[in-house]
C-alpha cells in the first residue's frame, strides 16, 4: 500500500491539472515564455473570461476582440492554427459559448504534444539542481562532530551551550520561496490589448477603416 501511494505522489501531473493550480500554472507560463510561446496559454486564458460571460452582447464585444488580438492574419498575439479552422472563425458572424471550442482544443494539442514533455523535463531537472545544492551545503559528519566538540567546551568554559549558527540558519528564507510571484497574469495582459483594440474601433482615425468591417472578419 505504501509503495502504491509513493507511486501515486510520484506520476507527473497531467497538463490540464497543471493549468488548474495557479502555481504550476506560473511555471507553465514562464516555460512556455522562454519557447516563445506565451501566447497560447494567453489565447486558452482569454477563452475562459469570454466562456464566463452572461451577456450577449458582451461575449460579441469579447469574440470580436479575441479574433483581432489572436486569430486574424496581422493578430497582435496570433496563435498557431490551421489555415481551415482560422479561415472559419475568421467569417464567425454570431458568438456562442462553444464558438472557440475547436481552436481551444487545437492549442491544448499543441501545448501537450510540442512542450508539455519537455516542460516536465525541465522541472524534473531544476529540482535535481536544487537537491544537489542542499548537498553540498549541507555539513559533513566531521564537521558536526567537530561544532558539537567546540561547543561543548565552549558550554564549560561560559555556561552556555548553544550556537548562534543555528539561529542563523533558522533565518535563512528558501531561495524558491518567491519564484512563482509574478508581476502581471496573462488574462490582464491579453484585456488590455483587447480594450486597446476595441478603443480602436470606436474610435477610428479620419478617413481610416476601422480594425472590424461588420462581423465578418475575411
């Protein structure tokens, strides 16, 4: 039982658990940055606030800016889908709440079958990193037994018996502590560039077409 619950704590946790958990979804995050990658996890975040919105014309204002900031040929984000499926959401008239199912799926694909492995590796590397560290912090026997001595002789001559390295180490913040911190989420980010798009459809510059002609985006 105990060696089947040590395997249980050991397997990897499958993609979308990770995208679950605000943590791991952070080191997702920061991987996929260093790949150049970023956007798709922007593109799954910005689904799910548009997935979340009860009002019609609010999810149409949402869709309009997803396709500007995500799908369209000169997209400020553009996310890597097939010509077939962007061409499709590209000349979506109405938004509905599974109008992105498809391509949000072909991103999930994408991220498991082009990074979610080698992110994996990376995180399995980095803790080794950090494990081999802590060994070669940690005292030799020797020098244990060498404090203990010093200290027990330091304990007859002035009557105390502890040392203030302890205390130290007990100061020391881990260095992983505030890894994850991050100064912005990739929702916020993608809101702004959709708020920046939508003020520049309300208000186009003279004699400019604005960025949507109607809800056709061919």
């Amino acid at each position: 039982a105990a060696s089947r619950a040590r395997g249980r704590a050991a397997r990897p946790p499958n993609m979308r658990e990770v995208l679950r958990k605000p943590a791991q979804r952070s080191r997702f995050r920061a991987y996929l940055r260093s790949r150049l990658a970023e956007e798709s996890l922007d593109f799954l975040e910005a689904i799910e606030a548009y997935q979340k919105l009860d009002d019609q014309q609010a999810r149409e204002n949402a869709g309009l800016d997803i396709l500007l900031v995500f799908i369209a040929t000169d997209a400020t984000l553009q996310v890597n889908l097939s010509s077939p499926l962007r061409h499709q959401l590209l000349e979506t008239t109405e938004f509905f709440l599974d109008t992105f199912d498809d391509a949000k799926r072909a991103i999930l694909t994408l991220l498991a079958e082009n990074f979610y492995d080698d992110f994996l590796a990376d995180e399995e590397a980095k803790a080794r990193a950090r494990a081999g560290k802590t060994l070669l912090r940690a005292p030799s026997l020797q020098k244990l037994k060498r404090s203990a001595s010093a200290s027990s002789a330091g304990s007859s001559r002035s009557g105390f018996g502890s040392s203030s390295s302890d205390a130290r180490d007990d100061q020391r913040e881990s260095p992983m502590r505030n890894i994850l911190r991050r100064t912005s989420s990739g929702v916020a980010k993608a809101r702004d560039l959709m708020a920046t798009t939508a003020r520049r459809r309300t208000a186009p510059e003279s004699g400019s077409p604005s960025p949507v002609s109607g809800p056709s985006m061919g």
